[in-house]
C-alpha cells in the first residue's frame, strides 16, 4: 500500500483520466511534489469505455463489411460467423496491452504518490481522501487539478431506466449480439455504435431527437455519415423522440413520436437499447462548495482559458469542464496546467485549433470555425472551398470515393476552419490543424506539396479550386495576352 505523503505538495491531482494522468506525469517531470488520487482505475474514460475499446470495435467491424462487400475489389464476398464474446475478448486484449502505460506502477516510476480513494476539497489548501479498504488522509497541498471526467445520462422516456439500457460504460461487458438493438442518440457515439454493430450483424434502429445527425458538423459531413448508416442497414430516424418504453406482445418496444409533436407514435421492438445521449459532469462529492468553486447551470466546474476555476490555486481539466470532450483536448489542457500551476505562467487554452474525429465509416475529421461560425464572426470575408473525393485518385483507387472536403478562410484568406469527410479524415484533419494554428491561408495550402496518390491531397484540391477560380480566369487571360506577345517578340527561341 502507498504511503501517504506528510509533507506538503506541490500539486494533487483528483481523477486518474487523461487529463489527471498527463498533468501529474508532467509535473512530476519538472521536480514537482504530485499525488493522483483515484477511486476506480488509472486511465479514464479513453481506456476503459471510450477510445481505445470503441475504436478495437469498429475495426473488427469494418472487417466484417469489407468481407460482406470484397466484390467491389473483384474478389469473393463473404458472410462471417460474428461471435460477440470472441469479439469483445479482441477489444479487451487492446484495452490490457495499452493499460501498463496508465498503470499506477508507471506512475510511480514517474514519481507521482497514486492513492486509491475518493478525493474532495476539504478546506483552502487541502484534500481529504477516503482510502480504499478504510481509512482516510489529509493532504496539504499548494494547488489541486480536478479532473474526474464525466458519465453516461439517460433520456427522460418514461420506462427506460427499467429497461436495462446500455451505454457507452456498460456496453463492454455483453457477450451475445444483440438480434434488435435500439439507439438512442445520433451524435458521433450513437452514429460509431450503431453503425458498427449493424455491420456485425444487428437490426439496428437509430433514434435521434433533431432534425440531423451530428448536429455539431458541416450538413455535408451529416448528410454522407447518414446515407453510409443506411447503406449498412440502420434504420435512421432524426427528428424523432422517444416517449416511453411499453412491453409488446413480442418483448419491449420503444415508443417513438415526431419531435415536433405533430405526428402518430410508432413502436420500434428491441432486445437491447443503447443510451447514446449525452454525459454529465462529476462532481458529486467533491467538495465544491466547501470553498466555493463556480459550476455551470450544466453543472460542469467553470474555468477561464487558462484553466483556473473560481478559486486561486484550483484548476479544472478534461470532461468535467465540458470544454471539448476529446482525450486530445484534456491532454493539451493538462500539459497548461502544469505550468500556469506549479509556475504561474496564463498560457491558454485555444479550443479553436484543437481538432476532433468521428469514426464511422467514412470518418469525419473537424478542426475550428464551421462555415456557419465563421460568417457570424466575420460576415461576408468568408471563403468557402470545397472538393469531391469522388475525384481523389486515392479514394477512386481504393473504392472509398464517398466524402468531402470543406475549408473555410477568414480575411486575409487565412484558413480558420475545415472538415474532412472520408477515409482516414480523422488523419487527413491533422494537417488541417497545423495549418489553422500557423495562421496559413489558402495559397499555403495549396501550394503545399503532398505525396500522390493519398487522401491527404483532398484540402490542397479544395483551396485550389477557389485559388483556380480566381487567377485562371478570362479576365487574367486578358491581361496575360499582351505579356505574352511581348515576349514572343523579344525572345529568341530556343537553339
């Protein structure tokens, strides 16, 4: 068992995510005095039910789909016996083989002090911990990092909570393939699951309450995403709540009406149904209040762009500031933590260049301002460029040549934003991003030389055609004609 440490520290971290993880392995790194404490396991939500297992899912999918679909290849197609169990103990193995490197013994090679418990603010400078196997500890301590992520929320549908939902933390554990699965939630972890458990063989039912998925994206991005769903056999059903759960004469069914009330209810059947909803903070227990820390109506801890909270010496990173959900986003926070705490530097946090993917099948890779924030920020000194990767030679050679590539500049033509929808966008959007950060404009972009034939050549393509647009025009025709003339005259020709 870990000694607790009597002298003060330098910084106590409560949460062991990504966030929590990065921030004390860092500051461990610069000398500092660092306890993590952690009730559950080290690691987060990204190890154990988001990334890592979400991703190991969709992968074994996408094989079962590239086997049902190998003629487009001229090859034997193929219907493969999905066993879920087998398919599960594939995305555990992933988890285990990842899991040392969050382990509490990497840890402690690092130099942080890891306690099992619960930890709460328990007075200025100071963090009670409840041990597990009984026991508690005060520690003292200059700064504190809370970082305790977020949970699953279930929907206000009458019925559901009895219905043994699934969500994203659950899931993990089932073991046979669902005949029928309900999903509730049509933002990237509804569109991921429900798409890949209909490639693994499951009538799927997606149920979503607006009018479009992923309502965060481009309408290009949504627009692709769902016909890709229904190609795969989902039922898509946006703009459409669930009212109540009601036993069917053939097991449970789901209640469904318009979302704008003006419409029949339906039954939609189910053997299972996921929650994909929406997650909340947490914060219960944390001693907020005892010295006064801010929260949202929403209930996430508040921070300014340097990630301090209402109380000096109290910063907040990760899922429980609903800042951007992303394992990427906590660990940049965290990386500023580190230095604004232990040395009182203001670095920023700057949500408008850090990027996002979603990873159905096409993928959509997102970096700052959509074409819709844009124009409200800068009115009508918006470019839009957009490209078809129906005329990517990569994406024609590889039978993917569905998705879209949009950019979006600002004044002085500097690139302020961009999507990717297509295969491997989740990759092709870090190029992306790098350009956002450097402040590059289309020209930069377009004249960046990538290697062909890839899918990262699709942003390149969409600046080109606005900068085509502009200078290959009839009206630089004009103008290059007497240039031309004079140097046919004035020049020799070659000899």
């Amino acid at each position: 068992m870990t000694t607790v440490p009597d002298r003060p520290q330098d910084l106590v971290v409560i949460g062991g995510g990504t966030a929590g993880l990065v921030t004390a392995v860092g500051a461990a790194g610069v000398g500092a005095r660092v306890v993590l404490v952690e009730e559950d396991r080290t690691g987060g939500d990204c190890l154990w039910t988001g990334c890592v297992p979400s991703k190991a899912l969709l992968s074994a999918a996408r094989v079962a789909h590239d086997a049902r679909t190998a003629d487009r290849f001229g090859l034997g197609t193929a219907e493969l016996d999905v066993d879920l169990g087998r398919v599960m103990d594939a995305v555990h193995a992933s988890q285990h083989a990842i899991a040392p490197h969050d382990s509490p013994e990497r840890l402690e090679r690092e130099g942080v002090t890891v306690l099992a418990g619960r930890g709460r603010l328990a007075g200025p400078g100071r963090v009670a911990v409840d041990l597990q196997g009984g026991g508690s500890a005060v520690l003292r301590t200059r700064n504190v990092l809370l970082a305790t992520g977020s949970r699953p929320t279930l929907p206000p549908v009458d019925g559901l909570a009895d219905a043994d939902p699934l969500t994203s933390d659950t899931l993990w554990e089932l073991r046979e393939l669902p005949r029928r699965l309900v999903v509730l939630g049509g933002g990237p972890i509804g569109c991921e699951l429900g798409q890949a458990f209909a490639r693994l063989g499951s009538d799927v039912t997606l149920v979503e309450f607006l009018p479009a998925l992923l309502g965060k994206e481009e309408p290009e991005a949504a627009t692709l995403v769902e016909a890709a769903l229904r190609r795969d056999g989902v039922d898509v059903r946006t703009g459409t709540k669930g009212v109540r759960v009601d036993e069917g004469p053939h097991g449970p069914v789901l209640v469904v009406a318009p979302a704008d009330g003006d419409g029949a209810e339906e039954t939609v059947p189910f053997d299972r149904i996921l929650v994909a909803a929406g997650r909340a903070p947490v914060t219960d227990g944390l001693g907020l209040g005892t010295v006064g820390v801010t929260t949202s109506d929403r209930g996430h801890v508040v921070v300014d762009d340097t990630l301090r909270t209402s109380v000096d010496g109290v910063f907040a990173a990760g899922d429980v500031t609903g800042l951007l959900p992303f394992t990427h986003a906590a660990g940049a926070q965290a990386g500023l933590v580190v230095t604004n705490a232990l040395f009182g530097l203001r670095r920023r946090f700057d949500a408008d260049v850090v990027p996002w993917a979603t990873f159905t099948d096409p993928e959509v890779g997102r970096v700052g301002l959509s074409v819709e924030q844009a124009r409200q920020r800068y009115g009508d000194d918006v470019t839009v460029a957009r490209f078809d990767l129906a005329r990517l030679d990569r994406a024609i050679a590889s039978k993917v040549a569905e998705g879209t590539v949009v950019l979006v500049a600002g004044p002085r033509d500097r690139l302020v934003g961009g999507t990717v929808v297509g295969d491997r966008a989740g990759d092709v959007v870090g190029a992306l991003t790098a350009w956002v950060t450097q402040g590059a404009t289309l020209r930069d972009v377009g004249g960046t030389t990538i290697a062909y034939p890839t899918f990262a050549e699709g942003p390149g393509k969409a600046a080109n055609e606005v900068l085509r647009e502009r200078f290959l025009s009839p009206r630089t025709r004009r103008l290059a004609r007497p240039v031309l003339g004079a140097a046919r005259v004035l020049r020799r020709p070659w000899r």
